[in-house]
C-alpha cells in the first residue's frame, strides 16, 4: 500500500531521520499524550542497600506534562546527601540521582529509614534500607571492567560493607592481568589497579574473569579487551546461509511492534535483546531507536517521522549471538516500536528471526532501499526478528504499583527459514528519501 509521506534521511556520518506532516496518516488513538500538567514519577519506591551496597540510582521522571520542579532531602543520617537534590524536568524527561551511604553511621542490624520527593506534580515518600554485619562483608563489585581498544589499567574499589576489617586477595584467570595490590586489609574502602600487559595479551576479543577472595565473601568481576589492530572491519556476514536472514546492503532498519501490558499505566523499556549474527572481532556499528506508532490503510506501521522517533541510543557495538543493552526510556504508549538501524550501512547485518508462516498477524518491519529515492517499509507476515524488550512499571504520584518487570518478545515459532528467500510483506509503506 502506498502512502505519499515523505521520509528525509540526512547523512551525517550516520543515516538520521526527519519528517515533513504526512497527509492521511492518523495516530491509531493507542497513544495516550502527557496531560497538561506536571506528574512526578520514580524508577522504584524503595532503595534497598542490603547488606553489601554502597551506591544506589534513582530516576526521577516528568511522567505528565508541563515542567516539573522537584526537590529531595532525606531522613537517615548515614544516607549521604546527593550531589543533585533539585531540578526541572520538561516532558517525558528523566534525572538520575545517585545516593550513597556511609556504613560507619549504620547501626547493627536493619536499619530503616525514608527519602522525600516533593514537587509542583506531586510528593513521593521512598523507603530506603541498609543492613550492617557484625563481621567483615565484602561490598558490591561491578559486574565488568572493560578496556577497551586502548585502556591499559583501570580503578577499582574494594568496601567494607561490615563492622570488622576485611582481609581480601584478587587473582586473574590470564596471565596478561593482574591486580596492584593483589592483597590487603581494608576498613573502610581500598583503591586496587587492574593491569592489562597489552604486549603479552593475544590478539582478539578477550574475556577474562578477575576473582576477588575476602573473609567477608567472594566476588568475580568480567574482564573485556580488545587487542591488535581492527580498523576497517565492520558488521558483515555468516557463513550459515540456511540459520538466519541474509540481509541485503539496502536493508537499514529491523522493527519489532510491542503493546503495553495489561493494566499497566506508565512504565519503561530498561533492557533489550538482539540476537545478531555479526564478524568477530570487528568493531560493527548499530543504533536502537524507539517509535510510535500510525495507523495506515488499516495497518500499525512505525511512525519514522521525527514526531514519532522517541529514542535512540549512541552508537553499539554488537557482539555474535544475544545483545543485551540498558536503556531508560520512559513511555506512555499502548503500542510502540524497537529496532535498529545499521550504523555505518557498509555492510549486511544478519538478525536472527523467528519464523512461522502461518502466523496471521506479524509485528516486524523491515525498512529497505528499492531504489533511489524510493524506501519501502514492509510489515511482514513470515518473519518475527529476535529483538526482545524488558519492561518496569514506573511508581508515580498517582497510585503505587507492585508489579514486576518482565520481558516483551516477539511471536516465536518452528520452523527454520530461506536467508536467500526477501521476508514476504503484509503491508506495505513507499517512503521518498532525499539528501545533500
């Protein structure tokens, strides 16, 4: 089906996307605008620090309309105040605060006590707790050290978290990293250099895992390099032909189409999956971006226009197989689209899809070039791509809420796929692209 939209694509290093008023293009009235007027919201209603936390993030977001002015302050006193305890927030916009405690004031035990949010949309009372451990404990480490292409040491921070001295050893499973010190007894926190020899490391993608031993428990952390020389590599092909779709040098976007979950109000996407089949080793280029949605010709299609781009993420540099991303993207749509677009567009990027030819109504998209100007965005019917999105209600002023997240996925079905074979659409978008 043909529509006389016109989608502009300005290529700037990176294909972005911008949109003129599309004649005869109505929303589906599934999406629900901000009201007029401000409305508080947080990511949780509780800051639990357990017995192991130091730090913990709040998201504090505009979930209604208008400009929200908040301000905090908190009742513990071994809650240390943040850096930022007031702001103005526009619609849909977010701030993340970060709180810290000081376990020498806690006392043993639980310890209880109580965060307030006021603002012109709303106040909010957040519980916040800590335990402390009569004996040495072992605070949170990070999940991952990452050097990168070019880092040859990084910081960390061995806590504390109880009332006795900790007494730790750190160890590597490679031999090209290794801790200074690689011992020591820390009372309150203690700074450790993790060392990367770049000379005695092999080429490649490396993983590593780095072992932190205490008297107060043990931890491991993730150790990512990359080391040589990569320049010019870029996403490119499988040599599995007959395991995923072959995608074309003119495909640019991959969409999947999500409702929001029964009873749900305003929430938000924190995590996405991508199963991607991509060159090792290669430093590959995508961008997630997040859309409403229109109703055409009696069809949802994502809205590509700048009005319905809601989000996108810096550049990501996927890996083969699973994809897992954070992200804070708060919505308020009953129905929204996620995909990515291919970066750097010099070569093929192969998603994994889902297949079941005789599911009645698909929810992915594929956007193609047919040619110059003309781009054609195809609702499918035979493929569901592997792109999967994690959801959290968001707790706000206007009630409470105890559900948890939960993962939204795709239709998944049997039968193996033709990556020889263009996905068959159900409906269909022509999109005019022009440029410099």
């Amino acid at each position: 089906m043909k529509s006389s939209c016109i989608l502009q694509f300005f290529l700037l290093g990176l294909v972005g996307v911008s949109l003129t008023n599309c004649g005869g293009n109505v929303s589906d009235g599934s999406i629900s605008p901000p009201s007029g007027e401000p409305l508080i919201g947080v990511s949780t209603d509780t800051l639990d620090f357990g017995f192991s936390g130091v730090e913990r993030s709040l998201i504090i977001y505009n979930t209604g309309g208008g400009t929200l002015l908040w301000n905090l302050y908190s009742w513990p006193y071994w809650l240390i105040d943040p850096e930022v305890y007031t702001g103005s927030l526009g619609i849909s916009a977010s701030d993340t605060v970060i709180l810290q405690i000081d376990r020498t004031f806690l006392d043993p035990g639980e310890n209880v006590g109580t965060l307030h949010l006021s603002s012109n949309g709303g106040s909010l009372v957040l519980t916040v707790r800590a335990d402390l451990s009569a004996g040495p404990v072992l605070g949170e480490m990070p999940d991952t050290l990452d050097f990168g292409a070019l880092q040859d040491s990084l910081e960390l921070t061995i806590y504390s978290a109880g009332q006795d001295t900790l007494h730790w050893t750190i160890s590597a499973d490679d031999p090209w990293f290794s801790a200074s010190p690689a011992s020591g007894t820390t009372a309150e926190q203690s700074t450790v250099w993790v060392v990367l020899d770049r000379e005695e490391a092999p080429d490649g993608s490396l993983q590593s895992f780095l072992h932190v031993s205490s008297d107060g428990g043990d931890d491991q952390i993730r150790l990512l390099a990359l080391v040589g020389d990569f320049e010019g590599q870029w996403l490119s092909y499988c040599g599995d032909a007959d395991g995923y779709y072959a995608a074309q040098y003119n495909d640019y976007f991959f969409i999947v189409r999500f409702d929001r979950p029964q009873d749900w109000e305003d929430f938000k996407i924190s995590r996405i999956r991508i199963q991607l089949h991509t060159l090792p080793n290669a430093y590959d280029q995508i961008q997630l971006r997040c859309w409403s949605v229109v109703s055409d010709g009696g069809f949802l299609f994502p809205d590509l226009f700048t009005s319905g781009l809601l989000y996108q993420s810096a550049a990501l540099n996927p890996s083969q197989g699973w994809n897992e991303w954070t992200v804070d993207w708060p919505l308020e749509l009953s129905t929204f689209c996620v995909g990515y677009y291919q970066y750097d567009y010099l070569g093929a990027i192969n998603p994994d899809p889902y297949y079941d030819s005789s599911y009645p109504v698909a929810r992915s998209y594929i956007v193609w070039e047919q040619y110059m100007p003309y781009f054609v965005l195809d609702l499918l019917y035979d493929r569901e791509w592997c792109l999967e999105v994690f959801v959290e209600p968001i707790f706000t002023a206007s009630g409470f809420t105890s559900s948890k997240g939960m993962w939204l996925k795709p239709f998944a079905g049997g039968s193996s796929i033709n990556s020889q074979v263009r996905p068959e659409p159900l409906a269909r978008r022509i999109v005019t692209l022009s440029g410099d």
